[in-house]
C-alpha cells in the first residue's frame, strides 16, 4: 500500500512539473509481506523534488529501493539533485525550527520521530548527500511480517520494540 501510494503521489508530480524528473523503483518482493508505517515515504520523495531535482535543468532522477537487511528492512530514496553541505545533513533530522525554502520543512523529522517512537531509536533515518551530487535518505524498520493484529497495532501507534516480549504486547492488548 506504501508503494502505491508513492507511486500515485509521483505521477501527479511529474505532471505537475512537466516531466523534468523520472522515478524509478528497485523493490524486492521479498519485503512484500512486511508491514510498514503509514506515510514514510512520500515526505521524502517530496524532499527529493522540493530540495533535490524540481529546479534542475536537467532530467532529474528519484529512485525509491526496498530490501531486506537482515532482520531490518530499508527503504531508501535516492535523488541526483543538489545535495547539501555536511552541516545542512547534520541538521536535517535535528532542527525543526530552520527556515525552509518550500513547505513546513518538519517532514523527514516527523518520519524519524515517529519510527523512533513506534520501534526505538536504533531504527530510523539516515541521511546522506555531497552538493551537487545528490542525496539518498534511507528508512530503517524492522521486519514485522504483516498480520491483522501487526497492522492493527502499526495504525494505533503501538508497536512492541526489541526489548519487550510478544507476551508483554499481548498484555498490552488484553488491557485495552
């Protein structure tokens, strides 16, 4: 469903651009049967247009990756555009006060803040970027395999970390 949604949000913005940018997508079918948080990538593809490819002359370039890394799985989002200095990465996930040049600029931060908040701080964001050679932002979650209670719980904003039990969440439920 995150895919698709991706992929409807990219088709109404290579119109809205008129085509100045292409999307391409590496997705292992492997990481199908995993949930994911709702709304994670589309804040970054609109960084990637926003600050990355929307104002080059040239053809921009966004590709959206998906795999399995061990017990993990990243999503990432890569794009040939301006890039950033290292202070302005060093910022990006920290300071949701900076002056933004397009939209409210809280985006990657609240993606990271909600991961982190659902499965713990070793999962996340990372970001990476050279001026003028692009930027790749990566989506690190664990690999929950999709079931009606996994996604019940992803949508209420529990989500049980490394360090609790399955019979703790159980309990967790039961209570509610």
């Amino acid at each position: 469903d995150e895919l698709k949604h991706c992929k409807n949000y990219m088709n109404i913005q290579k119109y809205r651009y008129k085509e100045r940018f292409v999307t391409e997508y590496d997705v292992s079918e492997e990481i199908y049967p995993f949930c994911t948080v709702k709304l994670i990538l589309q804040p970054i593809l609109e960084n990637a247009i926003n600050y990355g490819v929307g104002s080059m002359d040239d053809c921009g370039e966004i590709k959206v990756t998906g795999r399995m890394q061990g017990e993990n799985i990243i999503l990432s989002v890569t794009d040939n555009g301006l890039g950033m200095t290292e202070e302005e990465v060093d910022l990006i996930l920290t300071d949701s006060k900076r002056i933004r040049k397009h939209g409210s600029g809280v985006g990657l931060v609240n993606v990271n803040n909600r991961i982190q908040i659902l499965f713990g701080k070793e999962y996340g964001l990372v970001v990476e970027s050279e001026p003028d050679e692009g930027t790749t932002v990566s989506i690190c979650i664990p690999a929950v395999l999709y079931t009606e209670d996994n996604r019940e719980d992803l949508e209420k904003g529990r989500m049980f970390r490394k360090e609790e039990t399955a019979k703790e969440v159980q309990v967790k439920r039961d209570d509610e």
